[in-house]
C-alpha cells in the first residue's frame, strides 16, 4: 500500500520508483491510472485488451472525483471569461462590440513589402506564386475578416505555407523585414507594437500546424483591445472587463485552419489577458490575469471561441488560495465573444 502510494506521489521521478518496488506490472498500473485519470492520450503498450480488477476500481474512483471537482469548480472555481448574460445598466460603458474595424490597406504596398522579406541569412524567404498573392488579398478582404487580430493570426498563416521551397522545416526571418511587412498590413492598431519585434521565426514540422514564434526587445509589450476600450460583458455576476494583452519577452502559437474556414489558434506561450474578471455568489472572486488556451476566429464576424486558464501569473501577483489554484488548472472557461485588438 505504502509503495504504491509513494511511486504515485513519486511519478514523475520514475528513479524513485524503481528502488522501492521492483515489480515492473505496478509502475504499468500506476502511469496507466494516471493517464485515465488526466485524460491523456494512452500509450499502446500499457494498455490492456481486459482491464484489471484493480483498474476497473481506479475508474469507477477516478469518474467520482472529476464529479466532485465538476460541482466544486461551480461553486468555487471564477467565471473569468465573457458571455452574453442579461447586461444590468451598471455593466454598460461601451466595448461590447469592436471598434478597431480593420481600415482598407495599400494591398499592392503589402504584396511587395511581403515579397521583399528576406531570411535572417538573407535568402530569399517566400516563394512567387499567384496563390500566395490571391490568399493575402483574401486576407486583407474586409467584407470577409472582420477584426485585425483575426487579420494578423492569418496573415502568419498563409506565410507559412509560402515558404520557399528550398527552406526545410525551419526559418528565422529578417526582424526589419517583417516589421516592414507589419506596418504596411496595419494589422496593429498602435504601430509601435511591431517596432519592438527583434525576432520572428517559423517551425513547420507539420505544414498544416506552423508554430510561430516572435520575440520583443523588451521584457512586457502591452497591446490595449478595442482601440483602448476594452470588451465588457456580463458573466457570474461581475461585470467582466477585458482591457490588454501582455506579450513577454518570447510569445508563440501554433495555428491551423478549420474546414469551415475558421483559424484555430493555440497552445499560446508568453502572452496574457489582463483585466477586471472574477465571480459574484457563493464565492466572490477578483482575477487580473488570464491566459489563452486557444482562441477559434469565427471568419466573417468580430466573435471568436476562447478557451482559457487563469494564468500564473496572477497567483505571482495576487494572493489566492490553494484549492482556487488547483480547480483553475483543471478547469477551462470557454466563451464566445468579440475580440480584437
């Protein structure tokens, strides 16, 4: 009993393991019971064609706590995100749909500054095709993408499957050559954000999934949304109000492309939401600090489907307890709302 409890305790640190039980079946059961219990992807050699007695119970006890923690994070766990509730009069000061409504560009100014951009090499980074200029006129189709954040995500998008063709799986381009690029796309409504990008790289290990990678010369750039307005909604009795994204020194993404046509955006690093969020009731509950999960740009309106975490940096900054920091890791807010910047 002790050593089963002490390899689970100790799972990660699969050494320890090792020198208290000698059996390799019990370290099989543990990793698989923690696998079923995170709903992590199994892996095929541990799974088994007829589940034993002592797996059969480990479910039916893990279904029973992820009820509890379900009912807990009801009750405890904040609604940090937006939704359309009913609105009282108190919540109302504008924001709730965006007003950065992305300005016509110079499409012709844009296809050169994109054709221009150079690898930090100096080789030449994309290759010449029609397609690539008929996806970036698309982009840049107001009557189709509606907000410039949705404008920005997708413009890295169709980069990265223009890559040349003598480029493998990776590239860094040439920083001067992309804030070029930026500027004239007037994807940002402050243009000093792109000023303050030092670095911009692509990895394509899979084509359809690219990860971005863009790095500033400073450790915080603040990029204000809604053209400093911000978005208020009413969710859990508190009037939400999302007021800037925080990119730090490195921020990434991987993005990939819906067959609807929708731009999923994900696993974000380095980037936070900040704002007044938090939960009115049983439990009262102030948040600062969100971070993305994933955010799914609905093409042709300004809406967009957001999951997201409380991020750690909320509890570096601000005093919560424990259980309110182990239900948040666990449990997402998913929303549908308006969102640019």
């Amino acid at each position: 009993m002790f050593t089963a409890i002490f390899c689970f305790l100790s799972f990660f640190v699969p050494a320890k393991c090792l020198t208290r039980s000698r059996t390799p079946g019990t370290i099989q059961r543990l990793r698989l019971t923690l696998n079923v219990i995170l709903n992590l992807k199994q892996q095929p050699l541990l799974v088994k064609k007829r589940p034993t007695r002592f797996l059969k119970r480990f479910m039916i006890w893990s279904r029973a706590v992820k009820k509890f923690l379900v009912i807990l994070a009801l009750l405890v766990a904040p609604g940090f995100g937006l939704a359309s509730e009913k609105i009282p009069e108190s919540c109302v000061k504008g924001g709730f749909d965006p007003v950065t409504v992305p300005a016509p560009v110079d499409i012709d100014r844009v296809l050169k500054d994109l054709h221009a951009v150079r690898t930090k090499g100096g080789k030449q980074a994309l290759s010449n095709s029609k397609q690539l200029d008929k996806e970036i006129r698309e982009v840049f189709d107001t009557t189709q993408i509606k907000t410039k954040m949705e404008q920005f995500f997708r413009l890295l998008y169709v980069v990265s499957r223009h890559i040349h063709p003598d480029i493998k799986h990776r590239v860094e381009f040439n920083h001067k050559d992309a804030r070029k690029l930026l500027l004239s796309a007037t994807v940002f409504s402050d243009p000093k954000v792109p000023n303050h990008i030092n670095r911009i790289r692509v990895e394509r290990i899979r084509t359809d999934q690219p990860k971005w990678i863009v790095g500033f010369d400073q450790p915080r750039t603040d990029v204000v949304l809604n053209n400093g307005e911000g978005f208020f909604l009413y969710k859990s009795g508190k009037c939400q109000h999302a007021k800037k994204l925080i990119f730090r020194n490195q921020f990434s993404v991987h993005l990939r492309m819906q067959s609807n046509g929708n731009l999923l955006a994900q696993y974000f690093k380095g980037v936070d939401l900040f704002g007044d969020f938090g939960n009115r009731g049983i439990v009262d509950v102030d948040i600062e600090y969100v971070e993305f999960r994933k955010v799914e740009f609905y093409k042709g309106t300004f809406n967009g489907k957001v999951t997201a975490y409380v991020s750690e940096e909320e509890f570096k900054q601000n005093d919560h307890s424990m259980i309110l920091r182990f239900i948040t890791r666990f449990v997402p807010d998913n929303t549908v709302q308006p969102i640019d910047w």
